[in-house]
C-alpha cells in the first residue's frame, strides 16, 4: 500500500504494547509494496530492536504466516517467520485488519542486488528442501488451490472473436 492508512499510530502501539508486549519508541510508515490490502511499518522498540510491522486488511489467508512459521520451525533458517503474541498466536486482530509482526532485516531486495554463485547454490538448495518438504494436511488444506477453470479463458474467447 502506497498511502498511509487512516488507523493512527498511537492505534497501532497500544496493540503492540497489549499484543506483542512492545513498547514502542518509534513507529514510521513505509511507503512499500504492492499490495493494496497492506501497509507496512519499521517499529523501533524501547529495547532497541528494530521490527517490520504489516498492517493486512481486506480478506486474510492465515497460511501466509502459519506456512512460513511451520517451515523455519523445520530448519529453514532463510525464511523469517512472524513473531507471535503473548499468548502465541502469529497475528493478532485490530478492528478489520490483522497486525503481523516480524523482525526488521536491513537490506536490500533481488531486484537491487545480485546474487552471488555460492548465494544462487544455497538458494538451488533450499528451493530443493522446499519441495521435498512434507507440510501437514492441516496446514496444506487451508491454501486456495487453482481448480484451472475455463471460466476466464472462455471470457477472453468470446471477446477476441
């Protein structure tokens, strides 16, 4: 999300405070990302540690959080799982959104850097333990899968005769 939301700051630190146990020293809106639904946020906390806030509103797939969870709790060390709340839920909810807390990682993205070859080895590696990963049903039943439905390419069809 490109433009702040109108949930004020002062909002989102009392959840921090009362969900995560944070006290917050400074929160700054990061003009980020593509999607529409979310915005997001550097937190600096009173112990010094910096955090990566996302503010989801609109419809929300508890799997973007309990698959990566679940796959660093299981030795992917690459992948950066939300930090849970106090009483050990990955998100907590603030009116129509969900507050999603992660540590804050400096750097930069694949688009500003290249990877270097022993970087593009590890990340074979891990794609390759990614897909041989047995992920639980009860986590694996919950992802939307694509039924590959004419439905849209019909459309398409009919407006390209």
């Amino acid at each position: 999300m490109l433009h702040k939301p109108e949930l004020k700051d002062d909002t989102l630190i009392t959840c921090l405070q009362a969900e995560f146990g944070l006290s917050v020293v400074k929160i700054e809106y990061l003009p980020l990302g593509a999607d529409q639904n979310t915005a997001v946020y550097q937190v600096i906390g009173n112990n010094g540690s910096s955090y990566f806030l996302k503010l989801r509103g609109g419809g929300f797939d508890d799997a973007s959080v309990t698959v990566p969870k679940y796959l660093f709790d299981h030795g992917f060390r690459q992948i950066i799982p939300p930090l849970t709340t106090t009483t050990g839920h990955l998100w907590a909810d603030l009116a129509s959104n969900q507050v999603i807390l992660y540590p804050y990682v400096e750097g930069q993205h694949a688009f500003e850097r290249k990877l270097s070859h022993l970087q593009w080895i590890e990340f074979g590696t891990t794609i390759k333990q990614l897909h041989t990963t047995h992920i639980p049903p009860m986590i694996t039943d919950s992802i939307p899968k694509e039924d590959f439905s004419p439905h849209w390419r019909d459309k398409v069809k009919m407006v390209l005769k």
